[in-house]
C-alpha cells in the first residue's frame, strides 16, 4: 500500500475516470478516491451517451485518447446518429447504453491501467501547504500525499435530494453525500453555489402496454464513437419507444404542484432550462396538450426502463397518478420515482484552461463542481484536468484547446470566461467553427496533438496516419478522374441530377445535392477499385472524403476566419493592465476585466458584457 502518488483524483464519476485514466497513461502514479467502487462511472440519470454537440465532445476524448468512446461501443444497446437530415456540422452519435456493463468496463479499463491506484473512501479535506495542494485526508483517517489533486465531486458535495416533501441527504439515491470540502475551500476564498437537477422515474417494462408507443429503432451501419478499429455493438440491440402526456396527466400534476419543491420554495437553487422538469414544461408551456416521453432501456437484460422527458421532484403519488393517466401505463409498476438533487459547486472563473484553480495551485476542478450538467462535459473536462495535473508534477507545456480545435475548447473557454447562470450544457450553437468541429474529424483535429503530449497511444497515431492516407489516395482519383456523358448520364437521370455534355471531372459531380461518392462507384471504374482496396473502416474513410470535397469552400471560409482570430489569441494582456486605472473603458469593463483577468484580448473580447471599443482601446493601450 502506497500513501504517496503524483496525482489523486477525487470521484470516479465520468470526469474522474477521464482524469485519473489520462494522468496515469501518461505515466503518473494516480489514486483515484471513490465512495464505492462499484458505482465508478454510475450513469446517474439517463442511460446514454452522447447526443447533440455532446457526441461531438464524446469523440474528442477518443481522439485524445480518452476512455468513453471505447466504454459505450462496447456496452452500446442501441445507436443513432443524429440530425443526418442536416448539414455534417450537426451529425452527432448517441448510444442507448446497459448502466450495469458501462460501470463494469469502465472499472475494467482502469483496472488495467498501469500506474493507476483505486482506494474506497470519502475524502473530506484537503491537505494545503503555501497555497499549494500536497494531499488529502479522508473519513476513514487515512492521509495521502500528491503533487497535484483533481476534484470531481458531482453532485456529492452537500448533496440533498427532493421527492415532494421528503428531503434526503445524498449524492445520489441510496448514497451518501459528501461534507467538509466545500466548508474547507470557501474558507480559502473560493466561491460556491448551489445548483439543482433533476432525474426521471423508472419503470417496469412488463407493466407497460406496448401496443401504445411507437417503436424507435437504432441504427444498423458502420458508426461508432470510437477511432480505433473494432466491431461495435456486440450486446443485444433494443428498440426505444415513444409516447406523450395528455391533458389530464396535466391535471393531475397541476394538482401537486403545491407540493412540488420546484415551486414551494423548498429548493432555490440554479436548474437547467434545456432539461426542465416535467412541472416546469406544463407552467412555461401552458398552452401546449402534450409532451413527448421516451421509454430507453437500462441494460440488455433488464426489464427496467427510463423515462425520458418525466423529471420530476413531485410526490410519489403524483407522479404514479399523473402516469396512470396515459393509456400505456394503466397498469404501470415504478422502481423509484423521480426527484431533484441540490449540491454545490464552485464558480468557474476562479479556474484558468488547464482547470486548475487560481487560488490554489497544483488543484483542479472538473465537471458538475464547474457548474456543468452531462457525462460528455464532465469527461471532456475530465481528460484535460488529468493530463495538466500529470504535467504539473513532471513539467510541460500546459494542454489546452482552442475554440476552433475542439468542443471541449468551447466549453472550458465559456466556463472560465463567462462563468455559469444555470447548468451548463454543450449545444452546437456555442461554437463558432461548427464545420471544423465535425465528429468525423476529431482524431485529425486532435490525437497528433495528443499523441504528441503524451495523452494518444501509439497505435492511436498509427491508425491517424493510415486514415489519411487513404484519404489522400481517394481524393486524388476523385480529383482527377473524368467521365463521359454515356458514362454517367444513366445515373443522373436515376437520380433526379441534370445530364452532363461532355466529360467531367468526378469532383464536379461530386458536388451536386444526391450525388455520392457510392453511386461514382458505378460509374467509374477506378474510383470503385480504390474504395474497395481500403482494407480498413472503409466507410469511415469514404464518409470523411466525401463530407470534405462537398463542404470544402465552407470549411476553408471557417478555417480563415479561425486564423484570424488566433491572432487576437496570440495577444497577451494577462497581468499587463491595472483595468481599474482604465478610464477610456466602460465601469462594467473594468470590473469584469478586474474579475476574470483573462489571458488573451480574444478571451477578454468574449466577456460578456466587454464591447469593440473596449477591446480596441485595450489594443491600442498595447501598441497595437
């Protein structure tokens, strides 16, 4: 047994595991801290992964090496890809995942992690010498020591759980919250707040009338979240199923909604408007008759279910009355109801992009502490806390990410420069570059990176540099094979596209709406042979292909545009202004300049709150 490690991570929630999986990787001895190491990566709410923007993030972690990807392919019990009707700019993967094997692989991977430690304990202070972390001490009396420690403490810190009247102390159902670390670091100077969240009933399956519901399938083809090479999705597929609330489901939850600690004043913390509870949509959206549920499975052979869209901290009579409404679950049995958890968590202005805190160095913050909400946000967080806390101990240059390199550089950038009002979500509105940041590019955006730091395996690069390649190669046929009208005018005319009248480039036809680089295929002989020749993830490679040639004049527009802001990145201005002293720049200026005191004049032009002529001022104040 060990009481000295480089790095301790406290939780092994989807932040911890990132975090504590990324620091020892890189060859950190780590000890990540748990309450129960039977819950590592408990998927607390919904039994998915991914989603909008947020498989995005999920694939960026992949590509840096991260855990998530890996872990949901192989527990996966349905996949879609999302929003397919649109641009590639908002294709986003999502997994019905089984709860149970998700934490089983989880702890499987971690487990045969060299250089990474697990120890079941609470950890209720943490041990400071010259404002600097050296370890922690837990409930148990044990005392470790690190030279860098990443906290990742969900919703357990002062955690309190709502089911109508009843209150319970708790992190989540049936698990004690955490006490002592919050007091410890509002002592120090940090700022904390309370925020509130929410969880759905579950359900029995058997007890539900499927006759009621429309089916929702997964998707049967080649994705996956993962870049390295495997089968996906070796469980049993299940279907999703659909249905809605009802005007007198609305009835019966108006009827409680004086008991609802939504609206009786019992919780009064910041909750999410983009996950609102099932109380709140029947108030804000008085005028709406329905509301859409989805029936998710828990696991591959579990009759439990999730009911997605029915958050609720209402009383548990009222939920059950309320559902009973709907024709489908007339004869519903329930598991557990919903209810709303309140917890702390800590202003994330006072981190900088490594996520390590201002106040005290060598101490990271990563996920709901931060004022996020979601799995992908927290292990996104999580993976580039892990690997900072890693080169914090043995030298480096600091990791981040640009917010035209990664989502994950989105987030944190929103979160140390604007801080939070509300739990923060990923959407792909929040990003500028949204064709740059395309999940089908994360290892070409992100692993050479990685790799280089130390983060990315080998074999990462390798099948990186196989990738390109063949994508290389198919491009180049694409780009300089012709065809003539008796060639390709068939399959125009199949598919609704105008003749041509002499020979043509395949690119040029490439670019047309419902011309793909499978149906060329028929037509060119060559471009055929090339794809077939690809020994491995062709699809993958073809899909990429083809979504770089029809969207390349916008990826280049996206590209140019990035460039020019990075030269507003390269501008340091971090302690070189006393902004109370700047007179020319706005009162509000001044003080949220003074607050977050940013690194950059381009972090400082997105405060907000911070105008052009602020922003200019300061650039001609540095000569500029």
């Amino acid at each position: 047994m060990k009481f000295n490690y480089d790095v301790i991570v406290i939780g092994a929630g989807h932040a911890g595991c990132e975090a504590a999986h990324a620091a020892a990787s890189m060859g950190s001895e780590t000890l990540l801290i748990t309450m129960d190491m039977n819950k590592i990566a408990q998927m607390s709410c919904n039994p998915a992964v991914g989603g909008i923007a947020k498989g995005q993030i999920v694939r960026e972690i992949d590509a840096l090496g991260g855990g998530m990807a890996y872990v949901t392919d192989h527990t996966s019990i349905q996949f879609r890809m999302l929003n397919l009707s649109k641009g590639p700019a908002m294709w986003s993967p999502r997994s019905q995942c089984d709860r149970a094997k998700f934490i089983t692989t989880w702890r499987g991977v971690l487990e045969n992690t060299e250089h990474l430690y697990m120890w079941q304990d609470t950890v209720n202070e943490l041990i400071i010498e010259n404002n600097a972390v050296c370890g922690v001490k837990t409930m148990m009396g044990a005392e470790f020591k690190a030279k860098s420690v990443v906290l990742t403490n969900g919703t357990f810190l002062n955690g309190l759980l709502h089911i109508g009247k009843a209150q319970l102390r708790g992190g989540r159902i049936s698990e004690p919250a955490s006490y002592g670390l919050t007091e410890q670091l509002k002592s120090m100077g940090f700022k904390a707040d309370r925020m509130k969240t929410g969880t759905p009933v579950r359900i029995d399956i058997r007890s539900v009338d499927l006759k009621g519901c429309t089916v929702q399938d997964g998707d049967t083809d080649f994705h996956k979240f993962s870049y390295l090479d495997y089968e996906p999705r070796n469980l049993r597929q299940l279907p999703c199923y659909i249905l809605s609330t009802n005007s007198k489901v609305h009835e019966v939850l108006r009827s409680g909604l004086k008991d609802s600690p939504l609206y009786n004043g019992q919780i009064k913390s910041i909750g999410p408007r983009y996950c609102p509870s099932i109380e709140t949509k029947i108030v804000t959206f008085s005028d709406k008759e329905s509301h859409p549920l989805f029936l998710e499975p828990e696991g591959e052979n579990t009759t439990e279910y999730y009911l997605n869209g029915f958050s609720s901290s209402l009383p548990m009579d009222i939920q059950l009355q309320a559902l009973q409404q709907i024709k489908a679950f007339k004869n519903i049995h329930i598991f557990r109801p919903g209810y709303a958890i309140e917890y702390d968590f800590f202003d994330p202005t006072q981190l900088t992009a490594t996520l390590e805190t201002k106040l005290i160095k060598n101490l990271f913050f990563a996920g709901q502490i931060n004022g996020t909400t979601g799995y992908e946000e927290a292990g996104g967080q999580g993976i580039i806390a892990g690997i900072n806390a890693h080169i914090n101990c043995h030298g480096g240059e600091a990791f981040t990410l640009a917010r035209d390199e990664a989502y994950i550089g989105v987030l944190i950038d929103d979160l140390i420069t604007k801080g939070v009002d509300e739990p923060y979500r990923m959407f792909t509105s929040r990003a500028e570059y949204r064709i740059l940041l395309r999940q089908d590019n994360a290892d070409e955006r992100l692993t050479e990176k990685a790799y280089n730091a130390g983060c990315a395996s080998k074999e990462r690069m390798d099948l990186l540099k196989s990738k390109l390649e063949e994508k290389n190669r198919l491009k180049g046929v694409i780009e300089y094979d012709s065809v003539t009208p008796a060639e390709a005018n068939g399959y125009l005319e199949n598919i609704g596209s105008t003749h041509i009248k002499g020979r043509t480039h395949l690119l040029e036809l490439l670019l047309r709406p419902n011309v793909n680089i499978e149906g060329l295929c028929s037509i060119a002989p060559r471009l055929k042979a090339t794809v077939e020749s690809i020994k491995n993830r062709k699809e993958e490679i073809t899909e990429s292909v083809e979504i770089e040639l029809k969207y390349a004049g916008y990826i280049t527009r996206e590209n140019l545009i990035a460039e020019k802001l990075h030269r507003l990145e390269n501008i340091k201005i971090k302690g070189k202004f006393d902004y109370s002293t700047i007179n020319a720049i706005s009162t509000e200026a001044r003080q949220k300049l003074t607050k977050a005191d940013p690194e950059t004049i381009a972090q400082a032009a997105r405060i907000p709150g911070i105008s052009p002529s602020d922003i200019n001022i300061l650039l001609v104040m540095m000569g500029r």
